[in-house]
C-alpha cells in the first residue's frame, strides 16, 4: 500500500471498530461531585469529540463519544464553599484526622480505582487518542504513583513520631495541611499528571477543587463515586465548565490556599495575579518547555537517532518533556538527518488499538492547522521538509515532519509546537546551542549526546544552572517518578516528586515547649491517652 492509501484509509467505518476496544456507547455525564453527593446537572453540556475520526457517507467526522455538564460560576463557587466547610479553617474532619486514617481512605480510593481500570483506559484513548498500551501504562503508573506517596507519606510519618529536645526545648514537627487546593491537570497524562498533584494534595490533608482538564475530562467520570464514597463530604469537588469563566471568581475569592496547575505559563501567570493575597497563595506549577536535544560530532549517531524518536514523538510530541529542538554538530548532520528520516518512516502510524502503533490522531481541534502554519513559516524562511511526506495530514492525524535548517527567524525555533514536528539546526560551536538555553524563556530539561567524558564534563556544569535536568545521551522524561520534576524560568514552580510533592502541598508545623517537669508530665498525658493526632508517637507500620 502506497503512503496516500494508508493516510487516506487511516480512519475506520464505525462497524470495523475491534469490538474489545470500542466504548460501550456514548457517554453522557449529568452530575458532578461536590460536597460529598453527585450532583444532578441539566444545563448546558460540552460535547466530546474523539480524534478519532470515523468515515460517514459525508466525509470523515470526529466519533461522538458523549458529553459532560457545562456548568457555571454559581456550581463553582457552591463548590469552593463545600471545600471550605469541610477544611473548617484546619478544624475539618480530614485535616485533622491522623496520617494512618488518611492514608486508609486513599488505599480504599485506589482499590475502587482499580476496579475501574478498563473503563478508564478505554476513555484516554478515546478522548486523547493516545494507543492503548500507552493509556494502560498511564493508569499503572498512576496506581503505582499512589502506593509509592503512601509509602513515602509512612515513612515521613514515622519520622516525625518522636520529639526533638534541643536547648532545653521540647518539640514534634510534623507537615501540617495548607487549605483548600484548586487542582487542574493537562490534556496529554489527563489522568497521571491530575493524580500526581490531587493525591498528595489530599493525603497532606488539605480539601479539594478539581477541574478535569478540557480533552480528558471523561477519564474521571468513572472515578467520582469512589471520590465519595472514600473521603469525607466537601473534601473532593470537582469543578467543570468553561476555565475563563468559573475559575476567576474562584481566585478572586481569595479561599484558594494553593494553585497546581499543570499547563501554560501564561494561564499560570493570569490566575496567580487574581489572588487578592498573592502572598498566601502557593502555586506548585508544570508549565511550558522546550527541551533541546544536543548532538555533537562525538556522540554514538545511532543512540541519539533512538532517544531523539523517543523524545520528539512518543505520544506525538505531546508531552511536556518532549525534545522539542534538536542541535546537531554539522559535521554529523547529513548522517543523523539520514538516519532519522529512516527511523521516522519506520514508526506505524495509525489507530491508538493497533499493535505496536506509534503515531495517532492529536486531540486538540486546532492543532494540525498550527502545525502546518509552523512548516509553511520555516519552509518560508529558507527551511525543508526533509523526510518523505513529513507533515502531511488527514482531519486529526498529522505525519511527522523533520526540518532543517531551523533558524531563529522561524516559529519554531522558540514556540513549543507540542505535536509531531522536529525542528533540526546545525552548529558549528558547541557555544551556539547553549547559548540558546541561556536566551530561553524555557528551562526544564536538556539532552546532550557525546561519548567524550572531557566534552560531557564541560557541558554539564552551565547547562545544570539552565536547566532542571540534563540528561546523558539519552531522552528527556518525567520518571522515574521518585526523582524530582522542575523546571526554572517560565517552565515550572515548586518540584513534583513522590516526596516533594507531600512537602509542596504541606507546611511544617512543631508543638514546643520548655523542659520542665510540669510540661514533660503534661505531654506524656497527652501522648499516653492518644488525645491529639499531631503530639503523638504513634508509629504506622
Ligand atoms: O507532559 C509532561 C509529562 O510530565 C511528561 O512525562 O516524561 O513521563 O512522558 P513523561
């Protein structure tokens, strides 16, 4: 089958769907959880398009997969009363019930979670497009997620279970929790990424407003009663509607504690500004990047051809960690060009059920037209489109494009394109590439390809200062998800990490006191009659 046949017949009819793969049938969600009960809605709802597109006998159309509750400022703001109530100003049920209590309703939440595994998994690859394995991994890696911060939660807590006596002062120091946490994940991980913020949030014991992202918003649906059912009422609310318009009054209010917000810099930047007390608001954010990939004359060709495809592509370039530059050592260009253009013909391309399929459709509506108007403007500027039918395109799906020579007068020399594009630029001097670190807005991760210790040496020591992560001759990623995940100027605040998020969404508090024998008997009362969660020595096992 020739290239044209295979993008024009990528799409299926509706009765070629594998039957272990399809959606049951359309689903309509008409309530939302908020202060404890699911709520019915009947106003107006979003319909939700799949980029999977289905063939009809007028042309292609995006499948319908069902709809969720459009609902405004007065839900909204009903919602934030709830996690305000069930806070209390920390005299709540959930901020003050003890760690092992805590830590019981989020394992009852994970096991209810389980159970709804296919059901989920089936929604993020409809709703995202994302290939089945790929969706599979994100729920286990989700789940894993969750026991590692309850195991790093324990470990926190047994630390904090004896006193410190310095100076003639008695003390316990414990994380305590910081409010109520407005909680909104991104399209691309709509669940990993919302959990790797909402779960410590909550097993720190602060309460909750969640906005599923706007393409992954039916993920969640199956998961709201377990919301219900394992915590205590007003501790998860979750919010839906359009973001312009409920989420202002929301930080306006000045009741949001903390802000985590996995998405642009400069929404980031907006909500912040609401706040009428930016000084009580903690923002624990993953914003923009463009993580640049470096090629010198000394790196392996064939390994960095291998990481570069990981990186720019996996998941269609739709990942915030993705490399989304590449600087090669022209020296090695026409080889590595040569070798990546065959590796990049090689990737299936296809529907997200295929086995082994690496390319598929792109959620966002407007997101094939940006890519084209990014190649024109690069080709525009003295650019090629250097691998066959690179940045051709049918509805959803878009090919992958390389091009060279990326200069600085192109789009894509500084805009995140997010999607199936890899934009190449040849140096001369290794001075040029890092130069381009230091002048970006951008500062997450980088990854430098070289077998010469000498050459790695001298590049790791400024690019660390530019960046949160460098990475040695391989990829650009998140994980493991023990280690930390920042990122400097405009592409993050505070660092996520199974440890770091439980202390981003926490503040240390301590009980004091002076040594005498009054207060020493007065403590051991306490700890002996286990009258207090916080001045305890209780030791989870
Ligand atoms: O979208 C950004 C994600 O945090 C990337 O995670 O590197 O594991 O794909 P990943």
């Amino acid at each position: 089958m020739t290239f044209e046949d295979q993008l024009s017949h990528l799409f299926p009819d509706a009765a070629a769907i594998p039957a272990e793969y399809n959606l049951p049938g359309e689903i309509h969600q008409r309530s939302y959880l908020s202060d404890g009960v699911m709520k019915n809605w009947h106003g107006d709802v979003h319909t939700v398009v799949s980029p999977i597109c289905i063939k009809t006998p007028s042309g292609l159309e995006r499948r319908v997969i069902g709809s969720y509750p459009l609902c405004g400022q007065e839900e909204a703001k009903a919602s934030l009363d709830a996690a305000v109530r069930a806070y209390a100003d920390g005299r709540g049920e959930w901020p003050t019930m003890s760690v092992a209590e805590r830590i019981a309703c989020v394992e009852k939440f994970t096991g209810k979670m389980i159970a709804k595994k296919q059901e989920v998994v089936q929604l993020i690859m409809w709703e995202i497009g994302k290939s089945y394995g790929d969706s599979v991994k994100e729920f286990d890696r989700t789940v894993e997620y969750i026991h590692a911060t309850i195991d790093a939660l324990k470990n926190l807590d047994r630390k904090s279970s004896s006193f410190a006596i310095e100076q003639g002062i008695i003390g316990q120091i414990r994380r305590s929790p910081l409010g109520v946490v407005l909680c909104m994940g991104p399209f691309n991980y709509p669940l990993n990424e919302t959990f790797t913020t909402l779960i410590p949030a909550l097993i720190m014991g602060n309460t909750l407003l969640f906005k599923p992202p706007k393409h992954g918003t039916l993920v969640h649906f199956p998961l709201l009663e377990a919301f219900r059912d394992c915590f205590p009422a007003g501790v998860v609310n979750t919010i839906y509607g359009r973001g312009n318009v409920i989420i202002q009054p929301l930080m306006e209010s000045g009741k949001i504690n903390v802000l985590t917000l996995i998405g642009s810099s400069k929404v980031a930047d907006q909500l912040k500004k609401m706040h009428p007390k930016v000084n009580r608001l903690r923002a624990i954010l993953g914003l923009d990047a463009k993580n640049a990939a470096i090629i010198t004359e000394k790196a392996d060709i064939d390994l960095a051809v291998k990481e570069c495809v990981l990186g720019s592509l996996s998941f269609n370039g739709q990942r915030c960690t993705a490399i989304k530059i590449i600087y090669v050592h022209r020296s090695v260009a026409d080889t590595f060009l040569e070798k990546l253009t065959d590796a990049v013909g090689k990737l299936k391309f296809g529907m997200p059920w295929e086995k082994d399929v690496f390319l598929t459709p792109l959620p966002e509506p407007q997101k094939p037209g940006y890519l084209q108007s990014c190649v024109a403007d690069a080709v525009a500027h003295g650019a090629k489109v250097i691998n066959p039918n690179g940045g051709a395109a049918n509805a959803s799906f878009v090919y992958p494009a390389i091009v060279y020579p990326v200069n600085e007068k192109m789009k894509l020399y500084r805009e995140e394109q997010f999607g199936p594009v890899i934009p190449v630029v040849p140096f001369d001097d290794i001075e040029t590439p890092v130069r381009y670190l230091i002048e970006a807005d951008h500062g997450q991760q980088v990854a430098v390809f070289s077998n010469d210790a000498a050459e790695l040496a001298t590049l790791i020591d400024p690019l660390v200062n530019q960046v949160s992560r460098v990475n040695i001759n391989c990829q650009c990623q998140r994980g493991p998800d023990i280690f930390p995940f920042t990122g400097r100027k405009d592409s993050a605040e505070a660092t996520l990490s199974v440890f770091d998020a439980l202390r981003a969404f926490s503040i240390r508090s301590l009980v004091a006191t002076k040594q005498t024998e009054e207060n020493k008997a007065l403590i051991n009362e306490i700890v002996s009659a286990q009258s207090s969660n916080f001045l305890s020595t209780k030791y989870i096992f």
